[in-house]
C-alpha cells in the first residue's frame, strides 16, 4: 500500500514543484504528463500531472484550472536541524507569499508550509512543564521561528 498526498493547482504547477525541489534535499520531479483524454478541466492535453518527493514524502500534483483554493487544513512541515535552514527556506518559500504567526507561510502558490525547528518539538515536551509553557509561550509570539530564542525561554 502506498500513501501519497496530492496537490492541485490552478496554474504554475511546474514552477511550484522545480521551487520545491531545488529547497528541500533528497526531493525530485519522478514524472510528468498531460492528460491526454478530454474531461471537465479542458480539452486533451490542457491538464497537467506530475509526481514528485519531496524529502522521504511523496507526492502527486495536477494543474487543472481552478477548484478549491489551498487552505490551512493541509500543511507541508519541514523540520529543520538549524536556524540557517530555517532562514533559508522562510526567505525562499515566502516569496511572494505571506508570512504567519508560528513559523507559518503561505507560498506564492496559496501552499502553507510550517518550518520549525527540530529542537521545538523537543522544547515543548520537556518533562518540566514550566519549560514547556515557556517555550511555547515564547513561539506563540514568534513569525520566523528562532531557535536561539527558544534556547532561551526553556533556561529562564
């Protein structure tokens, strides 16, 4: 059995995926095609299909005119080991999107994405709750999430 999540876009669904592939290591465009049968999204070939991974998770993408816009009940969450990923892919992936509250973005595409830090979901687990409140207390207030910051609020 296999699970793949699937994504469909209104349009620039190839710029979207070389995006996401050129930010996220151990990703790849596996294949592409039109659909070549004509169907309520437009004529033979009009409609684009792709799969792609991105990291260890899999992918399938259409480019089929508008339908449901992206919202926040999907999200793609990148843990990252350092606060230089985080910066890198809070810079690239929000371009020409919008930046959120708790390390949340939308993409220039409408995709949210979710890029914290590994350490996080350390933090805010620790046995201590007073540890834990803190460090959440502390990312509630953030946008970009930052590791040093976090580091801090767990040793008050």
């Amino acid at each position: 059995m296999k699970v793949t999540q699937h994504l469909w876009f209104e349009k620039d669904m190839q710029a979207a995926l070389h995006c996401y592939i050129s930010l996220i290591p151990g990703s790849s465009l596996d294949w592409q095609t039109a659909v070549m049968a004509d169907n309520p999204s437009g004529p033979a070939g009009s409609v684009q299909m792709a799969g792609f991974t991105l990291g260890d998770q899999r992918y399938m993408a259409i480019e089929a005119g508008p339908l449901d816009s992206f919202n926040h009940s999907f999200s793609i969450i990148v843990e990252c080991d350092s606060q230089a990923e985080i910066d890198r892919l809070w810079t690239a992936l929000g371009e020409g999107g919008s930046y959120e509250q708790c390390g949340w973005l939308r993409d220039r595409w409408g995709l949210s994405w979710q890029i914290t830090p590994k350490r996080l979901g350390e933090l805010i687990s620790h046995p201590d709750p007073a540890v834990a409140k803190r460090v959440t207390e502390a990312m509630l207030k953030m946008a970009k999430l930052d590791i040093a910051a976090l580091e801090k609020a767990a040793k008050l």
